[in-house]
C-alpha cells in the first residue's frame, strides 16, 4: 500500500517519530500517536519494513485493533500471522511476540495495554533481517 491510500485509511493519523527511548526496539520508522490517558491507547504506525523487537508484556497483556495497511504479529514459536484493518490480536501476559508493517506496506494499528497493577515491558533482541525476509 502506498502512502497516500495508506493515509486515507489511517483514521487516527500518524502521529510524531517515536521517542528516542521506545524507537531503539524498532528496526524502521514508527510513529505515536497517544489516543488516552486513562488506558495506555494510541494509534502505532509503521513505515513499510518496519517492526518491533520481540517482547514480553508482563502482568498485563496487549490487545491490537488493526486500522490500515497490512502487518503481521508473531508469537514465539508460532507462524508469522498476516494482518489487514479489522483484525483484532489479543496477546496474553507472557508472552514474546513481535509486530510490525510487511515489507510492502504502511501499517497501523491501535495498541491496548491492558491495565494491571505491577505491569511491565520487556524489551527483547530484534526481528533478524533472515526472519524477517521469509516472509511474503
């Protein structure tokens, strides 16, 4: 997807660069755009090859709402799993996953974390290039 249609379909807008410290788990360009304060919401945009380094949502997971382009999640010893707007991928505490745009594509998604009291992340090694070319 280019990146005019990719912005007619972005609804939440990219939003700035990642800050300085989340941006170092990313091979790529992403782009944050906080949606609330009350929840940690906010729509994550992500420049064609662009992703994040495996991690762990500890105590609380993650839930993604995909809004525009297409993407893929991968769970730890799990296929890769393609993504387009309207998928929804809920990521239990525990586990090491990653995601991020196909080579392709612009992606975007909005990102829940799941309040819990004591939750962390843990940020992990990247997604190799050799992981990451093999897929379509």
């Amino acid at each position: 997807m280019n990146s005019n249609d990719f912005d007619t379909q972005n609804l939440f807008g990219c939003g700035e660069p990642l800050p300085e410290m989340f941006s170092r788990y990313f091979v790529g360009q992403a782009y944050l755009h906080p949606l609330t304060d009350s929840v940690n919401t906010a729509n994550v945009t992500f420049e064609p090859g662009c992703r994040n380094n495996w991690h762990i949502h500890h105590k609380g997971g993650q839930i993604l709402l995909v809004t525009a382009g297409r993407g893929w999640y991968q769970a730890e010893g799990q296929p890769a799993r393609e993504l387009h707007p309207g998928d929804v991928v809920q990521i239990s505490p525990e586990v090491k996953h990653w995601h991020g745009a196909a080579k392709d594509s612009w992606f975007a998604h909005i990102a829940v974390e799941v309040p819990k009291e004591g939750a962390t992340n843990e940020w992990c090694e990247p997604v190799t290039n050799e992981e990451y070319s093999r897929l379509p």
